[in-house]
C-alpha cells in the first residue's frame, strides 16, 4: 500500500525539486544520496504521514520504495 506517495513523487519530479536543489546546494562524490533526494523524501514524509522529524527513519522503513 502507497497511499498518496506516487502522486507526490510525481508532483515532486514535475516540479524539479531535487533538481533545483541539486544544483544549489552540490554534494560530495562519496554521498549516498543528494541533497534533493533528502529534501523530497522530507516533503513526501510531510504530505503522506505527518509526524515528528525524528521518526522520519521509521517512516522511511515502513513506507519508502523506489518512489
């Protein structure tokens, strides 16, 4: 069960967030992930499942797959 995160996700990659803050804010070679992946796996947790930014990582777990 999805819910609501492939219509965000799609909304998120329309938009070009992680894009826009890509381009901003660059990485190291030796992160995992980007800084626009973070910020639009933040959003997402902030759209489909409200809860303290702390069980943002069990959120994650329970719920995140490719999208």
């Amino acid at each position: 069960m999805l819910g609501a995160l492939p219509v965000v996700r799609d909304f998120l990659r329309r938009l070009g967030v992680a894009s826009v803050v890509d381009r901003l804010c660059p990485v190291r070679e030796d992160a995992r992930l980007t800084h626009g992946q973070v910020i639009e796996v933040l959003i997402a947790n902030r759209l489909t499942c409200p809860t303290a930014m702390v069980r943002v990582a069990d959120w994650a777990a329970a719920w995140a797959v490719e999208e």
